[in-house]
C-alpha cells in the first residue's frame, strides 16, 4: 500500500509539473517560436490601417507608406488579403516613377477570371492603363499567378494606388509618383 501511495503521488506531482510546462510554453510567443523570414524574402506592402478601412475606392491622404520596390528586380509585392500580387515595373526613365511619363508594369496574381486593374490618387482623380491588360502565356518571371502586361501614365505627382481585382480575389499597391 505504502509503494502504491508513492507512486500515486509521485505520478501526480509529474503531471501537474507537466501541466505547468504546457501552459507557460502555450502563451509563448517570443520570436524563438517564431518562423523565421528569409534574408531574400521581398518586403510585403502592409497598408496603415487608415489605408486599409479605406480600400477599396475611397483613398488615404498620404502614401505612408508606398508599397516598397525590391532591389534586385524592380518589382512590389501588393497587399491582399485573399492572394497574391506582384507588380515588375519596367521604368524608361529609371525609378523613382514620374508622373506624365507612360510606365510598363507586368502584373501577376493568383486567383481566377479576367484582371481589372484602375489608379486613383488621394483627391479621387482616376486613371485607367493606357493600354492593357494584355494577358502574357508565359515568362521568366517567377511569381505566382496569371500575368498581364500594362501601362499606365500618372498625370499628377503623389501616392497612387493601383486597385487590382479578378473574380474571386483582389489587391492593392501603392507608387509614390514623383
């Protein structure tokens, strides 16, 4: 009976030990649990909440911050909740994008059906790509997604954001247009 009394609490204290583990390490979450991002991952544009309670056609009053231009290939990764986007800008005039000068972007994203894509500044001026979308069969580029070429000419200077919807899905990135 004695060896049994042991055992019993011996068996107790474990668990309730283990018990303690479990619920200290369950509200963890120092970045040792973290997944960690690798040194090439391309910087994701995150909208400020301003920015996002605003999507999709009613605009922030600044670009804060414009969706970050990578620096290996001049290409942005928009923000979407529900896919991906990729934009590739092709500059004639080199980066940063000026305004009143006609700008190629190939534009990739996961979803399905046709691409609709419009800009509108901050005080609600519109514009449509001057040409496109144009859907490519195929490419080098090696994102995810259906690709299209456009491009666009922003008239004015500011933060522009580039709506970008297909069927089921839709995005958003943001030039600052010099």
């Amino acid at each position: 009976m004695l060896y049994y009394r042991k055992f019993l609490i011996h068996g107790l204290t474990l668990a309730l030990l283990m018990l303690c583990l479990l619920a200290c390490s369950a509200g963890n979450t120092s970045s040792a649990m973290a997944t960690p991002t690798p040194s090439n991952a391309i910087p994701t544009a995150t909208p400020t909440p301003h920015q996002a309670s605003l999507l999709p056609f009613t605009l922030p009053t600044k670009c804060q911050p414009p969706s970050p231009i990578s620096t290996k290939l001049p290409e942005v990764r928009g923000a979407t909740p529900n896919a991906e986007l990729w934009a590739l800008l092709f500059p004639t005039n080199g980066l940063p994008i000026k305004a009143k000068q006609e700008i190629k972007i190939v534009w990739r994203m996961t979803g399905s059906g046709d691409i609709h894509l419009r800009a509108y500044n901050p005080d609600g001026k519109s514009v449509s790509p001057v040409w496109g979308p144009e859907e490519h069969g195929g490419s080098s580029w090696n994102r995810p997604g259906a690709e299209w070429g456009t491009g666009f000419n922003f008239p004015t200077p500011g933060c522009w954001n580039v709506h970008v919807e297909r069927t089921n899905v839709s995005g958003d990135v943001w030039f600052n247009v010099v």
